[in-house]
C-alpha cells in the first residue's frame, strides 16, 4: 500500500507539465503575450517595444526558413548559440548560473529574477539581448549598429529596421492579413506557371505566376510591408518588391505605372493599391505591349544567409478564396 503511495506521488510531481506557450492558445492571445512581453522589457530599459518585436520577429520567420533552428516552441524566438550563452570558455555549456556566466563573459542574463539565467526562459533571452543593445545606446543609428555587430549582415539590418517602421506604423503585432493582388471584381486569369522555361533574358525558370488581365486593372499589396524597391528593370519593366514581416519579399512586374506618391520606405497593407496591370518591360525605361498585359508576381524568402523564389500559386489561391469569402460576408 505504502508502495503504490509512494509510487502515484512520485508521478504527481514527475509528470510534465505544460508551459503557457505549449498550450493551445488562439493567434490573437500569442501576439497578446508576446506584446506583453516586448512592452515590459521597454518598460525596464526604454528601448521601444517595435525594435524587439522585429528582431523577434526576423528570428522566428528564420526558424520556419531554416533546418538549423528548431521551430518556434515559446513566446520568444530570438536564437542565440548555447556557447555564446554561456560564454565561450566555460566548462559547462548549459550553465543556467548567472555568476559564473558573467565571469566568462556570457550573453545570458536572469531577466525573470528566479536565481537563473535560462537560455529558456522568455523574460531572460530578452533580457540578454536589451542588455546587449544597452551597450550602444536606444536611439535609431545605435540600434542599427548594435544589430550590424549581431548579424554582421546589411540586409538583415535593413530587412529587421523595416519590419520595426512597420510595427510602429500599425501599432501592433496581430498583422498577418492578406489580399489577393487584383480585385475579384475585374476580368483576370491566371494558372501555375512557376518553374516554367523562359527564353527572355537567357534561358532561365519563371519565378513566379502571371496574372493576366486589361490594362489599368489595379494591382493590390498583399501583405502588410514596407516597399524596398520600385522603378525600372530591363524585364520586368515597372515593378514594386514588398518586404513582409515573415522575411518574404513580394515581387510586382510589368506594370503600367505606379500608384500616386509612392515611395521606397513606405508601409503598406494588404488590398492597398500600388500600381495598375500593364505590358512593361523587356527593353528599355518605357518599353510596352512586348506581350500581353498581365501581372508577374514572385515570392521570395530570406533565410538570414540567402534568398530564394518559391512558388506562390498555392498562397494566391488562398487569397483569392479567402477574399471571395469575405465579400459575400458583406
């Protein structure tokens, strides 16, 4: 009797025991969380919230991207190496003690103040890395130079300073809206034609899907972004690239012209329009009516060491769908 007593205690306080962020929480109570948490380190040490939350942000969307990293299983996903946590001479590579980490020069810190310095613990990844920030300063230009001497990479800088003009912008971080990029009302076609051969250019693979459609039909965002790049190229004649907040840059081809006032730098957000269909391109600044008017859309992904096209057919057809949905709500 005492036996099987014993025995059932042991599992009552054995058992594993689920973490809030392991439990099944609705999209909107994650970003809750997370905006909790971003703001209370703000709060400690005055660097604005939306700074956090891109880092975050590009360090998550990196552990989809990447066989390297595990996926996301907390609140906060800003990696950073259990050697460089612990400090790179010290005996033992998971020490959670924030002494002897300090006394190797480690990056982890004790931001929930329980005694440890846990590289799991949400409270304490944030609190190493404000502290790591702290060492050049809050303000923009620091911030900028504090992430150039963590990524040693430009346009991980620019891609993590864009998706912070984004959050700032919106004033949160629930953003993962989407649109199609034409107008259901309008005429258009379109089927998949990514990976296709293509004589244009040299020979090469269509990195994307066309759209067809009249001239002047509108060409829509369709996701929250900031613009990188918009004018001329020798193919893809007028055409705007849209970064998002998941590290994947959206690519609008062949345009017949932008939509008023737009610039690089600005934010954007999903069904916002940016341009018109057209038949601009393969010759030089002005060239048109080479083919017939359609949109080339591409995606990209960036992983934090390079970039790469992947076929964006399946994710229009959800747009679409998920568009056609909500207008016979209406």
């Amino acid at each position: 009797m005492r036996l099987a007593l014993a025995l059932i205690l042991l599992f009552c306080f054995t058992s594993p025991v689920k973490t809030k962020a392991e439990e099944k929480l609705s999209e909107e109570q994650i970003h809750t969380k997370r905006m909790e948490l971003f703001q209370k380190s703000e709060a400690l040490t005055h660097i604005p919230w939306y700074y956090l939350a891109a880092v975050d942000q590009y360090e998550r969307s990196l552990r989809f991207a990447r066989k390297d990293r595990e996926k996301p299983t907390s609140f906060i996903s800003i990696y950073i190496d259990p050697e460089r946590w612990a400090g790179p001479l010290n005996p033992k590579p998971g020490d959670d003690n924030p002494r002897t980490i300090t006394l190797f020069n480690g990056f982890g810190r004790d931001g929930d103040m329980d005694g440890k310095a846990s590289i799991k613990s949400d409270e304490d990844i944030l609190a190493a890395f404000t502290d790591y920030v702290l060492q050049y300063g809050i303000d923009r230009d620091n911030f900028k130079l504090a992430l150039w001497d963590y990524y040693k990479r430009d346009k991980t800088v620019s891609i993590i300073m864009g998706k912070a003009k984004i959050y700032k912008h919106f004033g949160t971080i629930h953003l993962n809206d989407k649109a199609f990029p034409l107008p259901l009302r309008f005429n258009y076609s379109y089927k998949n034609t990514w990976g296709d051969a293509r004589g244009w250019g040299g020979r090469r693979i269509h990195e994307g899907t066309d759209l067809f459609a009249d001239y002047g039909v509108p060409v829509r965002a369709t996701s929250y972004g900031i613009i990188e790049m918009k004018g001329w190229n020798r193919y893809g004649g007028w055409r705007i690239g849209i970064r998002d907040i998941n590290n994947t840059y959206h690519y609008f081809a062949h345009l017949s012209g932008f939509s008023e006032n737009l610039k690089v730098g600005q934010v954007v957000e999903p069904g916002m329009m940016i341009g018109g269909v057209g038949s601009s391109g393969y010759g030089p600044p002005g060239t048109s009516g080479k083919f017939p008017p359609h949109l080339h859309y591409g995606m990209y992904k960036d992983n934090g060491l390079t970039e790469w096209s992947f076929d964006p057919y399946p994710h229009l057809r959800q747009w679409e769908r998920q568009d056609r949905m909500k207008s016979r709500k209406r």
